[in-house]
C-alpha cells in the first residue's frame, strides 16, 4: 500500500525503488510538484535524464516570475526550485525514462537502466524546440547553427545572425541577440508577428532588427561553418541568398511524450491531455509543464500546474490507501 507519512529512505537512490509518487521531468513543472509532495510527506522521487530547470537554465533572464522584481537568471531560479525540493526531502534520480505501464494499483517506470515502482506519476518532461528539416541545418549545428541565443549569442559579437520564427520566443531571443550581434534579420513566414505587443513594439523600435516577411529558408549554406541561407519569398517564389554567419532557429517545439503514446490521450500534436485537475485519460497518471495542451507555456503557469497536480496525486494515493 502507498507510503504515507514515511520516513525519508536513507538507502541510496540506486537501491530503492518504490515509492508513494514519481515525477518524470525536473523542470518547473516537476519541481514545484517534487515540493507540494514532499511537504505532503510522500515518498517522492524526480527522476530527469539531465539536469534539474529544464529549459529555463537556457534563459538568460526571466522577467516575468512573480516576486522578482529586477528579474532572475534561468539557471539561477532552476538552481532555487531544485534546492527547495531537496529541502523537503524529494530524491532525484538522474536517468531516462523509456516507458511507463500500469499494472493493477501500481505503476512501473521503466528507465535505461532498471525499473521503478510508483502508486501515481506525473509526467513534466517538459518539450524541446522543432527543426526546419532543411538541408544544412543537421551538418552546420554548433557551427553557426543554433537553438540557443543565450548558449551561444556571444560567439556572434559584431557578426550578422538571423532568428527563424515569429512567436514570443523567436522575438525574445532577436532582441537578447542585439546584444552582441552587428545585425539581426527576423526571418518570418508570415505578414505579422505571433509574440506579444510588448516584444513586438520592442523588436521593431531596435536598429539592429531587419524583418524579412513573407519568406521560409530553403538551404543553410557554408563550407565549414554558416556563411548563408537560401531563402524563399512563398508569395511570389522569388530565390534570394542572405549572407549570414549564424541561424537561431525557433519554430516551435515538440513536446516530450512518445515514451506514452500507447499509454495515455495526446493531441495531433502530441500534447498530453489533461482535465483542470491535471489528470490524464488514465486515473493515477497526471502531466504538467510544457508537455501538456495548454494556450500559455510559462514558469508561472508550469508551477502552478505542478502544484495541481501533486496536490491530486496526493488525494488519489491517499484514497488508494484506505481503500
């Protein structure tokens, strides 16, 4: 039966296998749920394949968390959530999780290296940026190729760079961009922007900024690193070449669920599908974070919905237990 009100396991994380709940992803999304269980005193483990922020440790700052007021690095706040779990006691294991399946009122999650037992699991693994798909964009990746302005926007000091994408976070990483770069050409399929009135106003009042509309890049070119993109106008099919020493590509993201596709609902996108509980289409397995069909991907809203769901996931395994 689940284990409530346990005293926290002092055998290594290698050796103990069951518990109460698993969080699947240490992001925003599965810290803040790592803390809500842990001070409800369940056994809880985090079990990420990297390291514990998920892509906010890519953000140079995050401006938009409530109580910080002159702002906070991505690694600095991830480094914050993952402290104040540890705190209460979540356990973190560092490995893959290949799949999950459910048998009777447990849980078996199945990771590169051996297999963990939970009464309930919430998935925040979180989603990863899309590629273009095009010819240049796989051989020039870290030469010249990249989907991290903030990893890799200093290299680019005085060099031209252009961003691919019209959303918040293309306008964003632009405008972080112009802090290093001579000039930015914001490359956009479309006619007008998707981000925000605030980052739009911002990108277009900047000197740096070029738009290029209308228009989707065909080829990345080069000899040993990105020296051009091929581009074409899709209104009029016109061809043209812009000289280039780097790419930022943000053209969405996908999200990470295909270890449950068999398993649990997801959409034609493969967002996972919750209830405003944050439960999934199968009782026990709840999701939160950027892996989740939501209208808004944020910090703030991935802990909020971590929260929900460790609180749910509470009350299911607790329910477990007395039935």
């Amino acid at each position: 039966m689940p284990i409530i009100n346990p005293v926290f396991n002092t055998k290594n994380e290698t050796e103990k296998t069951q518990y109460d709940l698993i969080i699947i992803g240490g992001g925003p999304a599965g810290l803040a749920a790592g803390i809500y269980a842990s001070r409800a005193r369940l056994s809880c483990a985090i079990i990420e394949r990297l390291s514990p922020g998920g892509q906010i440790i890519l953000s140079d700052r995050v401006e938009n968390y409530p109580g910080f007021v002159e702002g906070i690095s991505g690694t600095e706040l991830g480094m914050k959530l993952e402290q104040h779990a540890r705190k209460f006691g979540t356990e973190f294991i560092y490995d893959e999780v290949t799949s999950v399946r459910k048998n009777n009122n447990n849980f078996e999650i199945i990771t590169s290296q051996k297999t963990f037992y939970s009464y309930a699991v919430i998935i925040a693994t979180g989603a990863s940026y899309k590629h273009l798909d095009v010819p240049g964009e796989k051989e020039f990746t870290g030469k010249g190729v990249s989907f991290c302005a903030t990893c890799d926007g200093a290299f680019f000091k005085n060099k031209n760079v252009a961003v691919i994408g019209g959303g918040d976070t293309a306008i964003q990483e632009a405008i972080y961009l112009t802090k290093f770069a001579s000039k930015v050409f914001i490359i956009h399929r479309r006619d007008a922007l998707r981000a925000t009135r605030i980052l739009q106003d911002e990108a277009f009042s900047n000197p740096k900024i070029t738009f290029i509309w209308n228009s989707v890049v065909r080829e990345i070119n080069g000899k040993d690193r990105v020296e051009s993109l091929k581009l074409e106008n899709i209104k009029n099919n016109e061809i043209s070449n812009l000289a280039t020493d780097g790419v930022f590509i943000f053209v969405g993201i996908q999200p990470h669920s295909e270890f449950v596709k068999d398993l649990i609902k997801r959409d034609e996108n493969g967002y996972i599908i919750v209830d405003a509980n944050m439960q999934t289409s199968v009782p026990g397995i709840f999701a939160a974070g950027d892996v989740i069909k939501s209208p808004l991907r944020q910090v703030v809203t991935s802990v909020a919905e971590g929260a929900i769901a460790s609180f749910v996931a509470e009350d299911y395994i607790r329910r477990l237990a007395r039935s």
